[in-house]
C-alpha cells in the first residue's frame, strides 16, 4: 500500500488512507497540515473516504475542509476569468437610445458623442502589427466575430412593427447559438453633420472594433435583413481562409449601373492574396450594396473607412449614394483597393427578396434582405411572409409563393 512520511511537530507518521482518520483523532490540531498531503496520497482513491471515517468526535474535521473549498474556489475563480477574458463589458457599449428606448433590454449610453464622429476616441481603434499592410490569413475564433447591428429603428424600416426589437433578439439567439459577439449600436449617437443618415454605419463599424479590442471581423448587418438559416457557420462560409479562396468572384465587372447601358471596363483581380482581403462586399444588378458587408481589422480597412468618410470628396450631400457611392468611387479608381475589397455573388450573404437565380433568395441562403422594399410599400408584407418561413425546411421560393 502507498504511504506518505509526514513530519509534525509532534512527530512522524507513514500516511496511508486507512490509517489517516486515526492519526487525525489522535492529532486534531495538525489537521490542517495533513490535509494538504491527502489529495497527493490518495489521487483517485480519495472517493473511497467515506464521510463517515472522517468523523471525528461526531463532528467533522472542519480545518481539513477549509483549504479544499479555498483550492475549489481560486480554481474556478481563474476558470471564469480566463473564459470571459477579452470580452466586451457590460458598461462598454454605447447603446445611446434618444427619447423612448427601443429594445429595453440592452444597456444603453445616456449620451452621444460630444462633436463629430472622427475627433472621438472611438474612431483611432488600434490594429495590431500581424494585422499590417503584408496582410494575414487565419480563421478567426468564433467569438472574435462581431455581427453589428447599426440602427436607431428609423426610417424606411419603421414601417415594419418593431422591426428592431425583433431582429436584435433573433440576431442575439444566432450569435449564442454560435458563439459569435452580438452587439447593437444606435446610430443617433453619431454626429455625422450633414450627410445621409446611413452614413453613421461607418462610426458603428470603428467603434464596434473599438469595444472589442480582439475582434477581427465585423458583419454590418442592415435592419432590414432577416438571417434565414440559424445554422450557417459564417468561418467556414465566408470569412475563413478556404471560403475566401473558393468564393471570391474573378474577373467579374465591378458595376456602375446596369452593365449593358454603363460598363465600366473595370473587373474584380484574376488573382489575389487571401491575406489582402480585408472587406467582404456583394453587387446586386447595378452597384455594390453595404446592407450586409463584412470587414477584417487591419490596415487596409482603417485606411478605407478614412478615405470613405472624406466630407468634402466623397460624403456630403452630393452624394446621393452614401457610403455605397464612396466605396465603389475607390473601387473603381484604385487598384489598391479592388486588391483588398473581395466580391462574393450576391446570395452568398445579401439575398434580395425577388430576382433571379443571382439575386433572389432561395432555400438554404442565410438571409434575406428587403432593400427597396419602401418604393412599392411592401417592407412590412414582405418582412411578415419571410419571418415566418424563417428556419422551416420545406422547399419555397418566392415566384412560387402564389401557386
């Protein structure tokens, strides 16, 4: 039988696990010093102590038990720090919610930001060195992506019934299901003077990179888009080394209205680095659209999202197009940038309601979106009518919704 020599100050004992409740009847006050042999000794037998043989005067050997729970709860103690290491506290967000809050179960900033949005300390979000212009290639950590919602609830989508509140929660429940970080930020927060108002999506990408330091990817996410497959895995689909390898489109038009009428004679690389690909981006039949666009933390996007916002250039008034203008002006101008801005087809994350087999939605893509759906008045009928298909199995598509 394994024994354990263990000196006291009344003298030496060979520990073993039946001779232990003796010892300790006989030697109470050194307890606390034997215990600290006993899971050494015992290992695996430890189960065989019955609570029992540990008795000692019917009472139990309380200074045996102290530093068992102390052990217990340093461990588990350094178990939850290490897992939430890194995340994104409570009090962080900057949830600034004007007149009644819209999704009460957020916390909210009770403030917006003091002036404009590039003078905040938000906007100098911090890219580390792999993250430089030699670019990198890696899968992220699920938890490193941050799927954004950037939205005050107004607008066109307003005429949808708590359009907000419904797509957060969905939105929320999509993200823990994956382990990926939800978070929304209200754009009356930004001061963004007199542009359009979706340019305060811009801010809300800097600062979603700025609340979460270890984040590499950022999905902008429209509130106008349903995600119709809580299954999908966004690293393995579309973010991941592979999924940017096999899905990027080659030599593809970049569009400037409808190719027939406006060709543009600029196409998408042949070739490319996956590790130059910092933005995830889609084109519908004439132009990019930014409602569903993912960017990766580095160099390249920090400098896009500096040259997107130039006022004077690219984003006042007349600009009707907003930030969608400005990214495809760069993307038309400068191969640098149509080498780091990836194309996928439009349904691999930007489905639209009706189309045709590139455009439209079909069973199995992620999501759905309803962009103009305000033009014929159907944001609310559509939105309705796809809510409910959501997560079913059966086969539909929506020029045989009608049959």
């Amino acid at each position: 039988m394994m024994e354990k020599p263990f000196k006291s100050p009344v003298g030496e004992f060979h520990l073993n696990k039946d001779n232990i409740p003796c010892i300790l009847r006989r030697q109470l006050p050194e307890a606390w010093e034997i215990a600290a042999s006993v899971e050494l000794l015992l290992g695996e037998d430890s189960a065989h102590v019955t609570k029992s043989s540990w008795a000692v005067d019917g009472g139990w050997v309380e200074a045996l038990t102290r530093p068992i729970i102390a052990a217990i709860s340093i461990v588990t103690a350094l178990i939850v720090l290490f897992k939430f290491f890194g995340d994104i506290p409570v009090d962080a967000y900057r949830n600034y919610s004007p007149g009644e809050a819209i999704v009460p179960a957020i916390v909210q900033n009770d403030k917006p930001q003091p002036g404009y949005f590039k003078a905040q300390p938000e906007w100098d979000w911090k890219v580390p060195d792999y993250a430089g212009w030699n670019g990198y290639a890696r899968n992220p950590r699920n938890r490193d992506i941050v799927v954004l919602t950037a939205s005050d609830g107004g607008g066109h989508n307003s005429a949808i019934p708590n359009v907000l509140e419904r797509v957060l929660d969905d939105r929320k429940n999509y993200c823990e299901k994956h382990g990926y970080t939800h978070l929304w930020l209200n754009t009356s927060r930004y001061d963004i003077g007199e542009a359009h108002r979706t340019w305060s999506k811009i801010p809300a990408v800097a600062e979603a990179f700025s609340l979460n330091p270890t984040a590499e990817w950022v999905w902008l996410i429209d509130t106008d888009i349903v995600i119709m497959e809580p299954d999908y895995d966004l690293v393995k689909e579309i973010v991941g080394p592979e999924a940017i390898k096999r899905g990027l489109m080659r030599d593809t038009p970049i569009l400037d209205g409808q190719l027939k009428n406006h060709p543009t004679n600029i196409n998408t690389p042949t070739n490319f680095r996956v590790e130059d690909i910092d933005i995830l981006i889609t084109q519908d039949h004439q132009s990019v659209n930014t409602g569903s666009t993912f960017f990766r933390r580095s160099a390249f996007t920090r400098w896009t999202l500096e040259m997107m916002t130039d006022y004077t250039m690219l984003m006042g008034q007349d600009h009707v197009g907003a930030e969608q203008d400005a990214i495809k002006h760069l993307m038309l101008e400068h191969q640098l940038v149509r080498n780091h801005v990836g194309i996928y087809p439009q349904r691999k994350f930007n489905a639209y309601v009706q189309g045709g087999n590139n455009m439209g939605y079909r069973d199995g893509d992620l999501l759905v979106h309803f962009a103009g759906c305000w033009v014929g008045g159907n944001c609310q009928e559509w939105f309705e009518e796809f809510w409910g298909k959501k997560g079913h199995k059966d086969v539909w598509r929506p020029e045989n919704k009608n049959a």
